[in-house]
C-alpha cells in the first residue's frame, strides 16, 4: 500500500475511532450513565462479556503506551504522554490511529 494511502486510511480509522464509539458514549451519559468510578465500573462489569472486552481494550491501551512511548524516544516524536492521554482520555481507536499517522508523516 502507498505510503499517502496508508496514512490517509489511518487518519479515516482515527476519525471513526472517535465518532463510533463516542456515539455509545454519548448515548450512554444521555442515559443516565456516569463516569465516575463507582457507576462506571458497575456498567462495565455489567457480564461477563462486557467486562472481558473493556479488560480486553484496556490491557490493550496499557501495551500501546508502553510501546508508544519507547517508540517516540527513538523516532523523535514530541509530546508522546498526549497520545497516552488521548487512549485513556478518548480511546484507544481514537489515539493509536492517530499516532501512527503522525508518525508516518514525520
């Protein structure tokens, strides 16, 4: 794949990782739902299924920013703790989308 391709394409996927799940999010707090902790951990514990995938996202979140922020050292990349704000802050589709674009521009 092209190089322009490719960046293009994460650029779409940081885009849709943004817009996809905040839609439920947003759906989620219209609903009466809450991020604070106490309320935030009973949604996401809801079953079984529910809370392996956030487990699931969240492992997944913690390899990125660990990956990401030996990577950034190395490929000169400023302001790598915004992209572990941005995972844990908006989300993981959101953020390492994003970073690998920007990366891949320079």
């Amino acid at each position: 794949m092209p190089s322009t391709t490719a960046t293009r394409l994460l650029f779409a996927l940081a885009i849709a990782g943004l817009v996809v799940p905040w839609s439920f999010n947003i759906a989620f707090l219209l609903g009466g739902g809450s991020f604070a902790p106490a309320p935030f951990l009973a949604a996401v514990s809801a079953n079984p299924l529910v809370a392996g995938i956030t487990w699931d996202v969240y492992l997944a979140a913690a390899a990125f920013s660990v990956w990401l922020l030996q990577d950034a050292r190395a490929a000169g990349v400023r302001w790598p703790w915004l992209y572990v704000a941005l995972t844990f802050g908006v989300g993981l589709a959101f953020a390492l989308p994003l970073y690998l674009a920007l990366r891949r521009r320079g």
